[in-house]
C-alpha cells in the first residue's frame, strides 16, 4: 500500500484524471480476479 500511496504523491497535480483511472482499472481488476477467486470453488461442488 505504501507503493500506492508514493506513487499518488508524485504524480503531477494536472495528472489528477490519469491517476484516477489508474486507480479504477486496478480497483476493477482487483476485484475481478477476487470474484473469481471466490466463486471457482462452487464449480467443485
């Protein structure tokens, strides 16, 4: 988390739009694949 948070502060403050999208895609990716994660197991049953 600590990456994250580095990265957030040296982005440049007019970056401000291309930071947030990075955060979505990620966030989105994220629970993606914890989704999947999650779910995979109800296909053994």
């Amino acid at each position: 988390m600590n990456d994250l948070t580095a990265l957030l502060a040296a982005a440049p403050a007019g970056d401000g739009i291309g930071v947030l999208r990075w955060v979505l895609i990620v966030s989105v990716v994220g629970i993606v694949l914890l989704a999947w994660f999650l779910l995979r197991g109800y296909g053994d049953k």
